[in-house]
C-alpha cells in the first residue's frame, strides 16, 4: 500500500517522559525496529541526572554518576533510531486507531503510547517557599549545593533522598541539619548509619517548616517542634527539600485511570485502562521507585508493546 505523503508521520510508540523507564523503553522499541519518539520536557535521566551517585545500579561496585549514566541511556537509545523532542506534553487523546500526543508546539501521531514521566518533588506549602526558590530554596543538591559553600543548610525529610542528599551536602556546607516531622527515619538503614556518622550532620526531630523567612533571600527557617508545638528560629541561608514526590499525570487525568494519589493503575505487562496505553516507572501506582525497577519495567512496557502493535497489524495504515 503506498502512503499517503500529505497525511502525518505515524510512529508505532511515543513515549512521554525520559527518566530510566522511558529511556529503557526506548532503547528496546528502537532495537525491535519500531519508530519511536521520546518526549521530555527538561533532560533526559529524569530523577537520577540530578542525583549525585547511585550506588545500587548492579554492574558499578563503585557507583556511577547519575548524569554520567542518563547521558549514557540516551545515547544508546539514540544509536538505534530513537528521536527526542524536547517539548512538555499538555494531553494525550485518541485519534481514531491511533494516540495523539500534544505539545505547545503541535501534536504526534502514534499507535502505542508509553507513560513515564515520573514524578515531581513535592512542596512543602509554607510562607515564601515558592518566592524564595532559588534564591535558598532547593529541591536538588547537586544542581545547588556549590552555592553553599562553608554555610550552615538545613534538609528537609527522613526519607532516602534527604540522607543521602544531606551527605552530599556535606561536601560543601560547613554543617547540614537534617529536620524530620518524626523521630524515626524512613531512609534505609545504611543511609542512615552513613548520616550518624558523618560528623558535619546533625537532626531535629519531630519538628517541621513553618515559615521560611528573609528580605530577598533566605535568612532564617522558623521550625515548629510538633509534638510541644514551640516554635523557634534558625538562622540559614540554604533550606534542602526533600518531601517525597508526586506522580506527574495531571494531564493523563480522564484519559487512563488513576488511584486517589494520581498514580496510574496497570494491569498485567504494564498495560493501562487504555488498550495500547502502556505506564512504567514511578508514575505507576505500585512502583518500588529504585532506577532498576524502573528500568525493567520499562523494557516490560516496550514487549507488550511489540505484543499489542503485532496483533493489531491491520491498523498500521497512515493517520489522516
Ligand atoms: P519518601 O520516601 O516519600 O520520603 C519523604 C520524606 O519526607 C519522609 O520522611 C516524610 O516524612 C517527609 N515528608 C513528607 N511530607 C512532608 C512535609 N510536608 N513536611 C515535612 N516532611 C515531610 O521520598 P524520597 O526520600 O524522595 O524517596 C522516594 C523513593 O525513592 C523512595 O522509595 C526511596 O526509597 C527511593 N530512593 C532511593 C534511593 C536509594 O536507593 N539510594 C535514593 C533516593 C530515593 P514521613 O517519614 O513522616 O512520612
């Protein structure tokens, strides 16, 4: 059958998200010889380009350097024919047989759709957390603790990412005070040996933000202790949030069911609500939210994908 050259490009799978799930989909729709378009609105890597070291990726005794492996994965995706658009996806709806994925810049057609955007950090809702982001408020330790430099930080959480960031903070700040609403950690056991140890790190417990202070920049954090309700003031210039995330699918609201959270609900081989709407990583209600799980099930999305796309051959024709 000739196609039509007036009619827009179909791609067999269009991912949204280039975090290790999106990037490993990628990489196995790609070697299994269907068109694939990768969506991302920042950079690829997701959560581990700004995540300093990952220790528990198997194959790197030592560790690798989140960016070091994101870029990696998006090489190798790119060497078997992966095409990356850097442009925010607003919607994802179904056109005929086939998927639309629209940006502020235009729309792309697909037959397969993989979700895996991930998830954003979550904001604590306090006075001038919004206004004073960038200027001592941070969500990223890699990207901004060099601007700390032999200052005092206070971190936020109990959870993995606020010990393990707060011990990379210690490479630049003079002290990290690690605040936690509880007096049990969340973060893993190791995390938390490294964190007692390190003698630049010290806690707060069941105390939380109640207000960042400070004329155009963070000067003060005032810390309310839940349990006596006290209220006291501590004088910095860096606050590092570390709150847990939330799954980035506002946008997919009405089209694939969610749990009350957000997440996307799957069924068996990743699949969604949707037939032919596939979800993996972290926006998938059930994630285990480690880079490996991740990327497994993202290479589980790209084969269901290949299933679904070679028992519905007869819609392989062009979009109109
Ligand atoms: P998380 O496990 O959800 O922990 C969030 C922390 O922030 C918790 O301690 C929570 O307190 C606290 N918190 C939440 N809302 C708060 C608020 N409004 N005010 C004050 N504190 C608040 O998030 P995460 O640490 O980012 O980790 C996310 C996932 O990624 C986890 O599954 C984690 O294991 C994984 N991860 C793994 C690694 C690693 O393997 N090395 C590294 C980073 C992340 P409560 O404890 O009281 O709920």
């Amino acid at each position: 059958m000739m196609s039509d050259p007036a009619a827009p490009q179909v791609h067999d799978v269009a991912i949204v998200g280039g975090g290790g799930a999106g990037l490993t989909a990628a990489l196995y729709t790609s070697r299994a010889k269907l068109s694939t378009i990768l969506f991302e609105k920042l950079m690829p890597g997701g959560q581990i380009a700004s995540t300093d070291l990952v220790e528990n990726y198997p194959g790197f005794p030592e560790g690798v350097l989140g960016p070091d492996i994101a870029q990696k994965m998006e090489a190798q995706a790119k060497r078997y024919g992966t095409e990356f658009l850097f442009e925010e996806v607003r919607e994802v709806r179904r056109k005929d047989h086939f998927f639309e994925v629209i940006t502020a810049e235009g729309s792309t057609v697909s037959r397969a759709v993989i979700l895996a955007m991930g998830a954003c950090f979550r904001r604590l809702g306090v006075p001038n957390e919004k206004e004073f982001t960038g200027k001592g408020v941070s969500y990223c330790a890699t990207c901004d603790g060099a601007f700390f430099k032999g200052k005092e930080i206070l971190v936020i959480g109990g959870g993995d990412s606020a010990l393990q960031e707060g011990i990379f903070l210690t490479r630049f700040a003079s002290k990290v005070t690690i605040v936690h609403r509880r007096d049990q950690l969340r973060a893993a056991p190791i995390l938390q040996d490294r964190a007692s140890a390190n003698a630049k790190i010290s806690f707060i417990w069941d105390t939380v933000v109640d207000k960042i202070e400070g004329r155009n920049k963070v000067e003060a954090v005032l810390l309310k202790n839940v349990k006596t309700q006290q209220v006291s003031s501590r004088n910095v210039e860096g606050i590092f949030i570390f709150a847990g995330h939330d799954p980035a699918t506002a946008f997919v609201e009405g089209f694939v069911e969610r749990d009350e959270k957000g997440y996307v609900r799957t069924g068996e081989s990743c699949a969604t609500s949707v037939p032919g709407v596939f979800a993996a990583g972290e926006v998938r209600k059930g994630a285990v939210w480690q880079l490996v799980a991740a990327c497994g099930e993202g290479c589980e999305a790209a084969l269901a994908v290949q299933n679904y796309l070679e028992q519905h051959k007869e819609r392989a024709g062009s979009a109109s």
